[in-house]
C-alpha cells in the first residue's frame, strides 16, 4: 500500500469531511481515508495497482475540493 497526504482547499465542515472520505474511500484499491480538517490534509491508503494518485484527486475535485 501507498500512503499520500493531499493538502485540499474548500473543506470547511463535517459534512465536507464526510464527503471526501465517503467518496474517495469507495474507489477500488483505497483501503483508508483519514481527513484532518483543522489542517485541510487528506490522508490516503491505496494500491497503485488499482487506482492512481490522479484518480483520487480527481475525485476529490469532483466532489467540490482543490487539491494542491
């Protein structure tokens, strides 16, 4: 498993927080989402042989969220 941290501008509440693990924890090959608000980072477990750093992003971006 590959670990990142992504640092994620827009997140501002609970239900923010919910989202972003919600969603990026049902891609497959994610095996946990940790998302520390305080801090606007967004931990992610994940195999690279199922899903990319892109995809995660990308998903992160749809839900309303900038990763930079």
């Amino acid at each position: 498993m590959t670990e990142v941290t992504l640092k994620v501008e827009g997140m501002s509440c609970n239900h923010c927080v919910q989202s972003v693990e919600r969603s990026v924890g049902e891609l497959a090959g994610v095996g946990d989402v940790k998302v520390n608000l305080a801090e606007g980072k967004v931990a992610v477990k994940f195999d690279e042989a199922k899903v990319t750093r892109a995809q995660i992003e990308e998903v992160i971006d749809d839900q309303g969220y900038t990763v930079v």
